[in-house]
C-alpha cells in the first residue's frame, strides 16, 4: 500500500520533478520523477576557438586523472567557487556550436565560503587556469596596430616591426616574435609616425 512505500536514494539531493500522482498505477520500470545530489555540481562551460589550444586539453569526453584536471574559478556576482575541470566533451554543443568542458565544484566545501550557493540552472562566469607560456612578451593592447608595433634603436630612430600576437587578453598582447629583450618601444602616442623618424625621450 503507499503507507508503505518509501523512496530512498543513495545520496543527498532535491527532487526536479514528478511523473506520477496519488492514484496513479506505475509498472515496472516505470519512470516516476527526476532527482538529482546537492554535495556536488557538474557545470558545462563552452569554450571559444580561439582558446582551446591555450587549454591544453583532449576533447575526447573522458574522464581525466587527479592530476591533469585544471583549475577552475567561478563567478556569480561578488561570489566566487573554486571547482576543477574534470573532463572536456568530444562533440560541439547543438545550441552552442562550441567545444565545452565539465567543470565539477564541491557544493558542501563551497558552501561554508559563500553566503549565496549556486542554484541548478543559474549562469556563471568562469576562468580556467590554461597552460603556461614561456618567453612571451606582454604589452598593452593599444600599443599593438596592425600586428605591428613601434620600436627606437640605437641611434633614437623610429621604426615600424611586425611581430606575432598569440592571444589577447583583456587589454593585453602576448607577443612570442619580434620584440628583443633590450628593445625601447614607443608608449607615447605621437602625432605621426614614420619610419625613420628621429626622436628623443626624456628620462623621468
């Protein structure tokens, strides 16, 4: 009788919904709701083109070892949850048409960090520590025009080099060709610039 039956599952969670009513006759195999645990969140993150090879992962959809999952900060509004990506999917999201990894958070440990938990359906802002590059330059954005920028030699001449931009970030270039250490870049804006132009510079 149903003074008799009782659902128990395997972990802590909430009930998203219902399939069945007082009254109604259910069968073997008969899907009766959807539940789903609390301890712990798996979020999807979709990731733009132009980042994947600064991730360093394999979109293959498995699950990865301890020690080759990275980082994950999360951001919703001024609160922030630590988590870890812990597989990257294999196929492009339908509505997306982006790669996407998992990113997986310890809802109990975050919990005791944060006055206002992460609700199941909510958006998030995330940044996910990538790989590390070595021997780059990094420059303020605005100094950078037309994969170039404005150096001084030797002799306080202008000139104009091409360099190679790998990624931007925010306000920022990274640069990994065509700057030297030693080299003085132009930072100050100038009414014209020609290459070959003298100029001089005064130390503060």
């Amino acid at each position: 009788s149903l003074s008799r039956t009782v659902f128990i599952a395997s972990f802590d969670g909430r009930v998203r919904s219902t399939n069945i009513e007082i009254g109604t006759t259910v069968f073997p195999g008969t899907l009766l709701g959807n539940i789903y645990a609390i301890s712990a969140y798996e979020i999807r993150l979709p990731i733009a083109d132009q980042d994947i090879p600064f991730i360093g992962l394999e979109f293959n959809g498995k699950q990865m070892s301890d020690d080759a999952q990275l980082n994950v900060s999360l951001f919703l509004g001024n609160e922030k949850f630590e988590g870890r990506v812990i597989r990257a999917e294999a196929e492009v999201g339908p509505i997306t048409k982006m790669r996407s990894v998992v990113a997986r958070i310890d809802n109990e440990k975050n919990t005791k960090t944060n006055s206002n938990p992460i609700a199941v359906g909510q958006f998030v802002q995330a940044e996910i520590n990538g790989i590390e590059i070595s021997n780059v330059f990094v420059l303020p954005r605005n100094m950078v025009r037309d994969e170039s920028i404005w150096v001084v030699d030797s002799r306080m001449t202008l000139f104009n080099r091409p360099v190679n931009i790998i990624r931007y970030e925010n306000e920022f270039a990274l640069i990994d060709e065509g700057i030297d250490s030693g080299d003085r870049l132009l930072i100050t804006r100038l009414s014209s610039l020609i290459n070959g132009k003298k100029v001089t510079f005064e130390l503060d």
